[in-house]
C-alpha cells in the first residue's frame, strides 16, 4: 500500500473514531458535542442550539439541556412557574398588544393594579396594564388570577374598569393558560385568536395526533350540500363547492390526541348530502368551533378530533348563516335595576368586542327581542 493512501486511511479512521466518541459522549452524558456550530435564537422557549454532525444539543428557557439524534424532532417545554403562568406567552403578548398602542409620539405607561382593583389584590398572581401617554384610551391589561382560576367576584373589577369608560372593548380568554386580556383600541379589532395561533405555531411541537380514517374522508368528498344544525332548527345551507372543500379540508386535516376528553356534547350539525340529497353523514361541531367528530365515529365514549390552530370553525356557521355567538354578561348589583343599564354587556365572542346591551340593540348588532329569546330564563325572572 502506498504511503499516501495509508495515511489518508488512519487519517480517516481517526475522524471516525472521534466523531463516534464524540457522538457517544454527547448522547450518553447529555453534552454539547465538541464538533458543532452554535445558532441563537431571539424567540421561543430555545436560547441556542449546538449542530453536531450527528446530535443537537438544545439549551432552553427553563434551563434544561437536551442531546438527541438530528433525525429526532425536539421543542423546548414552555417556561411556567408554580401558579402554571406561562411566562414565555406573557412576553409575547405584552409585546404583540404594546404595538397596537403607541405612534411614534407615544411612550407607554404603566397601570398600577391599584387603580383597578382595590380588593383581593393578592388573589392575583400577575398583572400588567399599559396605556399610550399621547392616546391614554389605547391600553391594555393583562390579568391571571392565583392559580389561573377564574373567579367572577375576584375579575368583576377588571369588566367594571372597562365598562364604565368604554361603550366597546375586547375581551380575550386564552383557552388552557388561565390569562385574561382587556383591551381598547380606536376600532377595536385586535385579531386575538391569530396572535395566539401565531404563538402556538412558533412554540409548540406539533404532536402525533390520529387521523380520521380515509375511508371517511373519502365519503365526506362527494358532498354536494351541507345542512347546519343546531338541535332540531336548520339554521343555514351551504352550496357554494369552495366552502363546502373548505369544511372538508379543516375535517381532513382534524386529528384526536391521547385518550382524555370532556364530556360536554356537541352543539351544531353539519349534515353532509351528496349531489342526489342522500345524507352521507353529520360532522358534530362542539361549540367551541374547534372540535368534531363524524356521527359514524361517535358513540365511542366522549371523544372529538380537534381543528388545527388557525381555524375555527364558529366563523363559518356565522359567515354562512344568521347565527351570532354572544355571551350576556350580568354585572348588575341590584337585579331589579333595567337590563338596559350600562351593567348588562354582551360580548361577541368571535370579534372578542364587549359593549353594553343598550348600545349593540341601538346599533342594530341585534334586537332585544332576539336577546330574550336565547336568554329566555333571565329575562323572566
């Protein structure tokens, strides 16, 4: 063997060698590998990441570390304390809702608790309130109550703020994370449910959920019309092949996670017919907008597929039929007082806009009598 090949060979062999020690030691001892290329990362849960040649090594938030194979995908867990707040979305909405203040002109001022709530202060683990110094009516709070339980007697004083200056705000609950956000703005039309799915999309790992079978999906595709239900009452009809495709894609693309789930029930139907009006199944919609099941899967005890993020399932029963969905919200000390006092809201929950009943029945959003109607039981005490 010539001189040059044999050492070109042992040459080899000992990067081998090494790179096999140096995998070996990263892996089994959790260490950064010493061949590696170091990335940071200005958001997320992730501070930097170490590239091996075969292993990453990840430095997270909270402090944990963590080597695994390149082909393992890997997402650093969130940062939470002991009350479970979530530190890392905290920062981002601060810093989302701060550019929906100011101008260039504007500084941002802090709102002491102090000037909200008076009492209870202490059953509140986190609070942050911000307002524009040139635009004092752009302000936001941010609240998450001890535990990230909700309480009406304890959160009642940040409705209260609101209402008593505003005729319209927004009012956001993150499902899962306890916080609770107030805002007002000149038009009120902070899009909370895409900040959040921007979030999530940045943050989460996405899990291995479980498909609907083909077979299903193959089914739902010779749709020629959808019914939607809710109970006994037809409250719309879709024909239109776009949207139709578009329901069908969200249901595709649905996935059910572990083995846990509520048991709260559905509340709308979607019947799905095919072009000779023969029915092919019902997709049950929970009210949330972000849960379904075709009724062929059902009767499995309480299980549900879940949407993806970005979509929502309420907008297309609203865009497609006369359905609205509000909350009546009755902060009213004294019951007998008038349901048209500044102390009754309804709170549209897709635009996460709270107004004072008498303004949205003046306004035309909708008629007292339809309110009656849905809170039949209130209105006749």
């Amino acid at each position: 063997m010539k001189k040059g090949l044999k050492i070109f060979l042992i040459v080899i062999v000992i990067l081998v060698v090494f790179i096999a020690v140096d995998t070996l030691q990263a892996k089994l001892l959790n260490n950064s590998p010493l061949l590696k290329i170091r990335e940071y990362y200005n958001d997320g849960e992730m501070v930097c990441m170490d590239k091996g040649l075969l292993v990453n090594h990840y430095y997270c938030n909270n402090k944990e570390e963590k080597t695994l194979f390149k082909t393992t995908k890997y997402t650093c867990p969130l940062s939470q304390d002991s009350d479970g707040l979530n530190k890392n979305l905290l920062n981002y909405l601060e810093e989302q809702l701060s550019s929906y203040l100011v101008t260039e002109t504007d500084d941002l001022i802090d709102i002491p608790l102090s000037d909200i709530k008076e009492n209870d202060q202490d059953k509140i683990a986190y609070f942050k309130g911000m307002y524009a110094s040139d635009h004092p009516d752009n302000l936001y709070v941010i609240v998450f109550p001890v535990n990230g339980t909700y309480d009406y007697y304890v959160m009642k004083d940040f409705d209260k703020y609101f209402y008593q200056k505003y005729e319209v705000y927004q009012k956001y609950e993150v499902n899962y994370e306890g916080i609770t956000i107030y805002t007002h703005t000149p038009n009120n039309d902070i899009d909370f449910s895409k900040l959040i799915n921007e979030y999530q999309e940045k943050n989460n790992n996405p899990s291995e959920g479980k498909n609907i079978p083909q077979k299903t999906i193959d089914k739902l595709n010779k749709t020629n019309k959808i019914v939607i239900k809710s109970g006994n009452k037809d409250l719309g009809i879709i024909t239109k092949q776009n949207k139709i495709n578009e329901i069908i894609n969200i249901v595709s693309n649905s996935k059910k996670y572990g083995g846990a789930f509520l048991c709260d029930g559905h509340g709308f139907d979607f019947a799905m017919y095919d072009a000779n009006n023969n029915l092919i199944d019902t997709i049950n919609i929970w009210v949330d907008g972000k849960r379904l099941i075709p009724a062929s899967l059902s009767g499995k005890g309480c299980s549900y597929y879940s949407v993806s993020h970005n979509e929502d399932l309420k907008q297309i029963i609203e865009e497609e039929t006369d359905y609205v969905f509000y909350n009546l919200l009755d902060y009213r000390d004294n019951k007998e007082s008038d349901y048209l006092s500044n102390e009754v809201l309804i709170e549209f929950i897709l635009k996460n806009q709270v107004m004072t009943l008498k303004y949205a029945t003046d306004h035309k959003y909708l008629s007292l009598e339809e309110v009656m109607s849905t809170y039949h039981d209130s209105f006749t005490k």
